[in-house]
C-alpha cells in the first residue's frame, strides 16, 4: 500500500487563513442571517447578524438550541413553520416560509426563513443551510396599504350614501319652508314644522360627518397658525373634558404655519378630546403638542407614506385605558365604537380622519392596553402668510326675474323644489333630468334661454359638458353649475 503525505507550508497556512478571513467578513455583511441547523432544529452555526434582529448574541442561539428557536416564534405560525421544517429533511423539500418571532425586547418582528438540504461529504450527516431576512418594515406597509385601501372604500360607501341622502334632507328641508311660509305665526302647525326642520338640521350635520371621513367635506381653506387655533379652543377643550381631566398644551416657538379651515381644526380637537375622556373615566392627563418635522425618504420608509417635505406635527396623547390591536385595526371606521350601545356613534374619529386626508395629510395612532394613545397628525405646511383664500359677500335679498331658466337636473326631489322656487321668483323654469333631455329641449323651444343652472355630476353627461355643448348652438346663454360634491370630486 502506498501511503501519501500532505504538507502545509507557510505560505499555504497563510493562504488559507486568508481565505478564512475573506469568507467571515462575506458572511458578516451578508444583509441576512447565515445560519445551519441540525434535522432538531439545533444551529451548528449562525452569522453575528442575528443579534441585530433576535436580541440574542450566536453563542446563546447555539447554546439554547431549538428551545430558544421555536419557543420564541408566535404560536399560530409554530406547527406550520415545523412541519415545513421537517418536509425539508424527509423529502428534500425547499423550506421556504415567514413566520412571527418575538425578540428579545419583546416586540414581535417577521422574518422570511429559507433553507436547502445540505449533507456533509465526510460523513453523510443532513444539515439545513439557510438564510433568514427581517420583513418587519414590509409586512408593517402591506397592513398600511390593505388598511388604506379598506378606508378608502368605506369612504366611497360612506360619501355616496351622505350625498344622497343630502338630497333627501334638501328636498325635506326646502319644502318644510315653503310650508312654513304659508303657516300663520304662533300656530301649533308652525311649531311641528319647526320640528321637523329641527330633525332634519340634526339629520344634516350626521351627513357632514360622513363627508368629512370620506375626503367629500366643504372647505373654507386659509393660511392659518395651528398654536393661535389650539389656544383660541382651549376654554372649549377644557370644558369638554371636565374636572376630571387635566389639559396641558405643549405648542411649539416657531408659528405652525398650515393650510386648513378653522372649523375643521376645532372638529380634530373636540372629536380626539371626546374620545380621551372616555378612555379616562377616573381622571388623567391629555397632552397637546405642536411641532415642525421635515420628511424626507428615511423617515417615509420608517413611519409613513407621506411625500417629502416639512409638516406640521399635532400629537394628542391620554393616559387613558388604551385599546388593543383588534381595535385599533377599526378605529377609524365610521361607525365603530368601543363604547358601551347608545353611548356614542362611531363617528368622531372617523371625521378626524377624512379631515386630515382632505388636507393631504396623514395620521397615526399608537395604543396599548393600559398605557394610554396617542394620536399624531402630520399637515402639510405652509407659507408663512396671512393670504386668505377668495371670500364672497353674503347676499341679504334674493332678487326675483322674469327670464328663462333651463334647469338640468337628475334628482327629480331637487328638479321639483328647485323649480318651485325659481317659479315663487317670477322666472320661467323648463327642467330636464339629464343633458341629453335639456338639449333636446333647447334645439325644439322657439324662444330665448337665458341661464343654464345645471347640476355638475349627472349620468351619462356631466354638467360641463352639457354647458359646451349648449353654448355652442347658444352662444349667448349664461351658465350656473351647483353640486353637492367638493371641488377636487368634480
């Protein structure tokens, strides 16, 4: 038998301590966690990385064991995470999953595990080679991004059914006072008819709550200071909130420059207020801050998907009870209520919510069980001016005409009264409930039309439409749009 001898010199000593060296530092900036396990689950080796997003140091991870491994993960994802474990050693089968595991901390995090079957050439022996990813930050934008698209259509839901039934309430308030015009002062019939204006007035601001949670709300916008807003409300907040509840305001030096409505300001306050209050049933504190914060893409991609820029930071913080996660997925759902039936409508929050995506901006709320909320809203900022946006003069007498009015209309309650009304004026009203209806009206009628009052959002042709292609065949005919939508829903 011949026998083979194998020397190592230095210079080949030293080339493989080189190479050791390369193949750490690779293994030590690998983004992900290197790692290779026994068919028990058991690291044999594990890359300095997974104290970073474990909490553990390598020497504890192979200490500890499958122990430390599966007893740490959430116990909905354990079994499955196990038996793909398995699968890899009995059949070879890629293992390839995401799970839930709780770091050191106590935080819960989401890691991608991918492993392939590796078996040792010397002795046969099976191990699991794998990579491990943190996907906290991307599970945490896919649950942003469902939640936001959930919003956004219950705000559909929502401002569609506000504005119909806005209709509704028009044509109920409208001819509740052409009746009350015709009722003697003092009688009883006068005073049911207030009633029922009163019901329908209540009625109304419950359909500007719902279109303000979906982004449909009127606005009066101008360059306002968000500190002078806080502090004008502050005897309402403190009247709001009681005796027991002790209100400290933390407003920034610097002027908080935004573009927003006032009344709307008030609506965030007031609604977040409410809800504090009853989360402090025995007393507590509600902190109100303003600051300036800058975004850039390092701060989108950790806390939100707002566009670069400098906002407005308002924080509204309790040390109420707090809510759990099963609520905090819902609370800004119109309707949604933590309290008790018959103790509030689900509403408030759900309008701070459209108000703030109206303006472009956006809100956040972290909560816990016991440690209280805070709710941060970021507004876009702005110039700092005093420019208002323009204002139109109140008009105290309603002039009445004799001319004609080519009135376009869909909702025929509306179509009705709002011909009654141009009528009581003395002008002469032929209605239609579409445009193609009011322009075959205006290609047959021998006389002068004078104005086209037309409602901007009709099936099949909107009212712009209808006014080109009125003034086209009518050059000289005068044109009023209304609308119950907001401007950017036109």
């Amino acid at each position: 038998m011949t026998v083979s001898w194998f020397f190592f010199n230095d210079g080949m000593r030293e080339e493989l301590r080189s190479q050791r060296a390369q193949y750490r530092h690779l293994i030590q900036n690998i983004p992900e966690v290197v790692w290779r396990a026994t068919e028990e689950g058991n690291a044999v080796f594990i890359s300095e990385r997974i104290a970073e997003v474990f909490g553990y140091t390598p020497d504890e991870v192979l200490h500890r064991g499958s122990r430390l491994w599966f007893g740490r993960m959430h116990p909905e994802d354990r079994d499955r995470v196990m038996h793909s474990y398995a699968e890899l050693f009995r059949i070879g089968e890629k293992f390839d999953v995401q799970y839930r595991i709780q770091h050191r901390d106590g935080r819960w995090m989401w890691w991608h595990d991918r492993a392939q079957l590796a078996i040792d050439g010397a002795y046969g022996e099976k191990y699991a080679d794998g990579l491990l990813s943190d996907i906290t930050h991307v599970k945490e934008l896919e649950v942003y991004l469902h939640q936001s698209q959930k919003m956004e259509a219950i705000g559909q839901l929502a401002g569609g059914i506000a504005h119909d039934f806005n209709n509704l309430l028009q044509v109920i308030t409208g001819y509740a006072e052409l009746f009350e015009s015709c009722i003697e002062q003092g009688s009883r019939a006068r005073q049911h008819m207030a009633k029922i204006k009163g019901a329908a007035d209540r009625a109304k601001s419950l359909t500007e709550q719902l279109l303000g949670f979906s982004w449909k709300q009127l606005q009066q916008l101008t360059v306002l200071n968000l500190n002078e807003a806080v502090s004008q409300f502050e005897p309402i907040l403190r009247r709001t909130l009681g005796a027991k509840v002790e209100l400290v305001l933390r407003l920034s030096v610097a002027p908080a420059w935004i573009m927003g409505d006032h009344v709307q300001i008030q609506q965030i306050l007031v609604n977040t207020a409410l809800n504090a209050r009853d989360a402090m049933p025995d007393g507590g504190d509600l902190v109100v801050e303003t600051g300036h914060i800058a975004i850039n893409e390092a701060y989108m991609g950790k806390h939100t998907k707002l566009a670069s820029g400098d906002y407005v930071l308002l924080s509204i913080t309790d040390t109420g009870t707090g809510m759990d996660a099963q609520a905090l997925s819902h609370i800004f759902e119109p309707f949604f209520t933590t309290k008790a039936k018959g103790a509030g409508r689900g509403l408030g929050l759900a309008t701070v919510y459209g108000i703030v995506k109206q303006t472009g901006g956006e809100i956040l709320v972290n909560s816990e069980p016991g440690h209280g909320t805070c709710f941060r809203i970021y507004l876009p900022a702005a110039a700092h001016s005093r420019e208002h946006v323009p204002s139109y003069p109140e008009v105290e007498n309603v002039k009445s005409g004799a001319e004609t009015i080519l009135l376009a209309e869909d909702e025929p309650g509306v179509r009705d009264l709002a011909c009654i009304l141009l009528e009581n004026l003395g002008y002469r009203v032929h209605s239609a409930p579409d445009a193609p209806a009011a322009l075959d009206f205006a290609a047959h009628f021998d006389g002068s039309i004078h104005l086209l009052l037309t409602d901007m959002v009709m099936p099949g042709c909107s009212g712009t439409e209808l006014a080109h292609k009125l003034g086209m065949r009518l050059p000289r005919i005068k044109v009023l749009y209304m609308s119950g939508y907001t401007e950017d829903n036109l």
